[in-house]
C-alpha cells in the first residue's frame, strides 16, 4: 500500500475541510448536487470520450491499483533474492526453485522459465513483451488522469457560467441571486480541487510508478538471464549493483 498516496491526497481534503472550519462555515454550504454533477460527472464523460469504454475502465481501474499498492519491492531487496536464487540453482539445479515461494509475480515467472529450461532467446522476449506492455498500461492511465485533471477546471468554469447565467436571470427575485452565486463559485472550486488535490498528483504518481516499474522489471530480467547463464551469485550481485544510487549501492556492498 502506497501511504504517500493516502497522506497527500487525504492531507489535501484535510487542509481545506480546517479551512472551512475556521471560516466559521458548515460543510454543507460547499456541498451542492449541481456542482458535483457537472465538474466530477462533466469531467469524466469528457475524458471518457477521449477513450473506447473498454480502454477507460481498464486505464482508470489500472491507475487506482497502480497508486494504492506498489507491485514490486525496493530493487536493494531484489537483489538480495535474485542472488539468493543464484545460489540455490548453483547448488541443487535449476529443479531446486521449485522448492521456492517468491513473492514477486514477475520474477516467479522468469524463474519458472529457467526451471523449465526455456532458452535465453525464448525467457527474454517474454519477460521484455510482460514489462514493455505493462509499463504502457500504466502510460495510458498516467494519460486518463492527466486527461481528467486538465478538464475538471474547464467544467468548473462551465459550472460558473450555468451559475452565473441563472443568477442573472433571476434578478428580480433576491432569493435566487444567492443560490445562482453559490453554484457559480462551487463549480471553479470543485474543479480546482479535483484537478489539483485528485486527478494531477495520481497522475504525476503513475509517470513516476511506470518509470520505477520499468527498472525494476528490467532489474529482474538481467538477473534471470544471469542465472540462466549460470553465473555466481557474487557476480550478479554486482552487475546488479549498478540498478541502485551509490549512496545505497555502497552500504549493500559493506553489509554483503
């Protein structure tokens, strides 16, 4: 689970649910169906429109899984398993992996292909096609967000002239103005929270998922071609080293 997630997003509602509050103001003064349905709804259908329906909900329910739980370890301790792999197969054969729980989806995979002795050829076009097809998964719902984020302060501006419109078109009925204001002002809000506090920071969060996803994924299949070429454990760990900052990669070198 990712927590900066949660903390970011939810420490965003928070500040400005404070802000409220120490205006002296009720939460339900900036709560308003009409607001809500035309920047969340208008902002999705217009991002909707920019995808099949297929695409979307396959983007947008890869995009909230992506954000909430992360896929794979840190790649430091990657590296300690790859090597701890190494090991086993120098030792027992590559039969002895089947003895082995590995968490990581990914790497389980690759070293199912080593057990079963697909060539190098054969587990490096697979495990490249899995990363290179996953990484635009998380391409295309860094794409949606983005998408969404750019139109939900377009729909508050949309919002603001509904309001505005029926505001003026009840001038001669002082009971009406306020309400037409307050549509008016909660649509600019509602569609800068949700761009800025929603929508941007998960997108930001998936470009920044699919180039860590990409490295680790890449991590993985230089260390299942390395068993598969029955190299030491010793060796691969430092052709692995070269994944991580020196900063890390010299306190894994003291501690092994």
């Amino acid at each position: 689970m990712d927590i900066a997630t949660f903390i970011g997003i939810g420490g965003g509602f928070g500040v400005l649910v404070i802000a409220i509050f120490m205006e002296g103001s009720k939460l339900s003064q900036f709560m308003d169906l009409l607001a809500t349905n035309v920047v969340i709804g208008g902002a999705l259908t217009t991002t909707m429109a920019r995808f099949t329906l297929g695409h979307f909900i396959a983007a947008f329910t890869t995009g909230l899984k992506a954000v909430t739980f992360s896929h794979h370890g840190s790649a430091r301790d990657m590296i300690d398993k790859i090597a701890e792999l190494s090991d086993i197969v120098r030792k027992q054969g590559a039969l002895g992996l089947e003895a082995v729980e590995i968490e990581d989806e990914f790497l389980a995979k690759g070293m199912r292909m080593v057990a079963d002795g697909f060539d190098l050829p054969v587990i490096r076009e697979s495990l490249e096609r899995e990363r290179d097809l996953h990484v635009e998964r998380l391409e295309d719902a860094h794409k949606l967000f983005k998408f969404l984020g750019d139109a939900a302060p377009g729909m508050g501006m949309v919002g603001t002239i509904i309001g505005l419109i029926s505001m003026f078109s009840h001038m001669d009925d002082p009971k009406k103005i306020g309400p037409g204001m307050a549509v008016a002002l909660l649509t600019t809000l509602y569609g800068a929270v949700l761009a800025n506090v929603v929508a941007l920071p998960i997108a930001d969060k998936l470009q920044l998922r699919a180039a860590e996803e990409s490295i680790n994924m890449t991590l993985v299949i230089d260390g299942v071609l390395m068993i598969r070429e029955n190299k030491s454990p010793a060796v691969i760990r430092d052709m692995l080293l070269s994944y991580l900052p020196q900063k890390t990669r010299a306190a894994m070198m003291e501690a092994a």
